[in-house]
C-alpha cells in the first residue's frame, strides 16, 4: 500500500511539472439535472453511479472465473496456490492490470464531475481507505455498504460541523473498528502468533 501511495505522489508531482497546477476542466458527458422530490442531482453524478454499479457487477463475476479464483487464491497464500499450479507471479500481474484498468475507468467517470488536477486523488484517497476499512478488505459488499454509509454520515455531518465532515466519518471509522475490527462485512486479520 505504501508503494501505492509513493507511485500516486510520483504521478502526481510529475503531472504538476508538465500540465502546472490549475485545474482543467472537462466538459461533462452528460447535461442537465434530474429533480425528484425537490432532490436535485446532476445526470453527471448519475452517470458515476450508473458506472461504478456495471463496474461493480463485471468484477463480481470475473472474480468468480479461473484466473479471479486464482487471484483470490493466491492473495490468501501464495506457496499453496503455487502448489495448486497457479503461477503467482503471473498473476500478480494479471491483479496489477485489472487494478490499473478500475483505476482508470475511475479516473474517467469521476473527471467530468471533479474536473481534472494533479491533486485530485488526495481529496478521495482518504474517502476509499474508510470504504476500504468500513466496509472490510477483501468484501465488495461490505465495500458497497461502507461507501453509502460514508457518503450519508459525510453528508449530514457537513450539515452539523461544516468542514470538518471527515472527522465525523474518521471517528465513526474508529468506534466501528473498536468493536467491529475487520470492518463491517469482513474477517478480522488472525493474530501472529495465536
């Protein structure tokens, strides 16, 4: 994960060094709003959530093919998946690029809505590693749970705290992880040596 973050810096400074540090903006694919009940959204933000859903329902199913079981099996222990004849360094690299292709197509949902700058994922990365804690590693349920959970309670608290909506969500993080330590829909990570 640290490598993860040290490679997102690297971009990051790099795109600061040749695009400059103002935003861009990226006109959006889709126009207009849709009003419900006196709620308004924007078909844009629609759009993200539409995309994320078929995103969502595409990698449950590929996790459930051979080279998804073989992803699985060797993240939970290489040495025995090797034994099982699953090459696991081939399939490090198959993780790497369908890792590489969600963030992508991320990217590419989420730019027309936030506009485009070299810091754009330090606003959201804190915002995934709570869905990632909350919801539990490894449950694309519990991740799905967790990212609902994290927009409503960021909502109402910025209507209680303004600002300081994200310490709200950080210290529900913190009380669930008390009691709940592999996040909501996940195992807890066993203890070394019990």
């Amino acid at each position: 994960m640290l490598v993860t973050v040290a490679f997102g810096n690297l971009i990051g400074q790099a795109s600061l060094i040749t695009f400059a540090s103002q935003q861009q903006v990226v006109p959006p694919v889709i126009h207009g709003t849709l009003n419900i009940n006196g709620i308004t959204i924007s078909n844009g933000k629609l759009l993200v959530i539409a995309g994320a859903l078929i995103v969502m329902v595409a990698l449950y199913y590929f996790m459930k093919t051979k080279i998804g079981t073989a992803m699985m099996a060797s993240a939970e222990n290489k040495d025995v998946a090797g034994l099982q004849g699953i090459n696991a360094n081939r399939i490090f690299w198959v993780t790497m690029a369908v890792g590489s292709g969600l963030c992508g197509i991320a990217g590419a949902l989420i730019v027309p809505v936030l506009g485009a700058s070299n810091t754009m994922g330090l606003d959201i990365f804190p915002r995934v590693m709570l869905v990632i804690l909350i919801g539990g590693t490894g449950s694309m349920s519990g991740a799905l749970l967790a990212a609902f959970l994290v927009g409503i309670i960021e909502s109402f608290a910025f209507q209680y705290v303004g600002t300081l909506n994200l310490l709200v969500v950080f210290a529900f993080a913190a009380v669930l992880m008390f009691f709940r330590p592999g996040g909501l829909l996940g195992k807890p990570l066993p203890i070394p040596g019990d």
